[in-house]
C-alpha cells in the first residue's frame, strides 16, 4: 500500500540556518503531494502542495519538489526563523482519497 | 477561505458516558470529511471516511459501533465516542475536501477528549 516516510526528529537549527526535510513516499499511480506543519497546540496547516511530477509547491518561503524519479518531496527552506517551530508532516493521497501521512518531524529553531 | 472548525477543542468525561464532536466546514461545502486520531507525538491516523449522505467507511481496527459518524449536510459531520473509556483519551481531528479542489484536504484544530 502507499506510505511516506519522513526523516526521524527532533531537528533543532540556529536561526538563519538552512532547512531540509527529507520525505520519500511509496505508491501507486500519481499521487498528489503535501506537505502539513502543526504549531503547537494547533491543528494542521497546509503548507504546501505539488500535484504532478516536477511541480514546485512553495508557500512562506518554504519550497519542495515532487520528484518521481527519485519518489521524493523534500521541504526546504533558505532561512528558519524561530516562529518556524512546530510539528511538519509529509503526506500523499491518491486519486483523492484520504491522506496517508508520514510520522511527522519536529522543529525546533533555537534564537 | 476553507476554514473547519471543531467543537468542542477539549472535553473531559467519565468512564462510560457519550461524547459528541462536531466537524463544521464554514465557507465551503464539504463532499467528504475524514476522521483521524492523533496519539501524543505520533501522526495521524484515519479513522473513518464520511460522505455526505451516506455511511461512513471505516479504516481496519476501527469499531464502527464505538466510533459513530455521521455526515448528514455539506457542512456538518460528527463523531460520537460511546461508551468513553480511558484508552480512547485521545486527540481527534476531522479534516473536509470539497470546494472544488478535490486533493486538498483542511483541517480542523482538533478536539483533546480526556476520559476519566
């Protein structure tokens, strides 16, 4: 069955550091890639989103790449600022079914 | 836009008492609105799939008769625990897609149920 699988946290970073999330995912078909982060005490947020092979989803300075060839989303971003903190969760879902998401990875972006 | 709203965000019961949570989609209309559980630092997990009008399809391991759902409009979904026990202490969230964006699934800020 389809599964995602994303890299083990806590992730802690100074400010201003570079940020890489690795998610890889296993399905059949073309499933359409999330990318969901929960602040704490919130509920999910989508972030961002790729529907297709080589779309980039970008949103508040966050990007990721659906790569089929390498069945890979990873989140990336330039600068973290402490306000980034939170809870990111990898997720795909195909032929619009339900979301299947990956374990999550927690940030934490230390001042 | 595409705001779920849950209510309500935290509930404390006894062992064995119902508890109702209610799944609202306020500026869209929601087909399908799905269930999950949220064990402390662990991800999402489905429990059901409701389509409006219709019953509701539950994941493997989900008792049906436990979890009730119901979709019965486009903008309103609940889950009744019954018979509450501590082991279902838990945070539920439901999720709802429509709109016409049929990948994108919005969240609700979930529901803390702590059963004494």
């Amino acid at each position: 069955g389809d599964s995602v699988t994303q890299m083990e946290g806590p992730v802690t970073l100074s400010e201003e550091a570079f940020l890489t999330i690795n998610c890889t995912y296993t399905a059949t078909g073309y499933p359409s890639l999330f990318w969901y982060v929960q602040y704490p005490g919130e509920g999910l947020q989508l972030l961002l989103k790729a529907t297709k092979a080589d779309d980039k989803g970008s949103n508040k300075g966050f990007e990721a790449t659906y790569r089929k060839e390498t069945t890979s989303f990873h989140l990336e971003k330039g600068s973290v600022q402490v306000s980034d903190s939170a809870v990111y969760f990898c997720a795909l879902s195909n032929s619009g079914y339900a979301l299947n998401f990956g374990k999550g990875t927690s940030l934490l972006v230390t001042p | 836009g595409a705001v779920v709203s849950q209510h309500p965000s935290w509930v404390i019961c006894k062992s064995g008492t119902s508890v109702k949570i209610e799944c609202r989609s306020l500026d869209f209309q929601a087909t399908t609105m799905f269930w999950y559980r949220q064990f402390p630092k662990q991800s999402l997990m489905l429990m059901a799939t409701s389509n409006e009008g219709s019953k509701a399809t539950y994941e493997q391991g989900v008792e049906k008769d436990k979890f009730l759902i119901n979709h019965a409009s486009l903008t309103l979904s609940t889950l009744t625990v019954t018979s509450a026990h501590p082991e279902d202490s838990s945070f539920y969230i439901c999720s709802a897609r429509g709109g016409g964006n049929t990948d994108t699934q919005y969240f609700g800020p979930g529901t803390r149920l702590t059963v004494l």
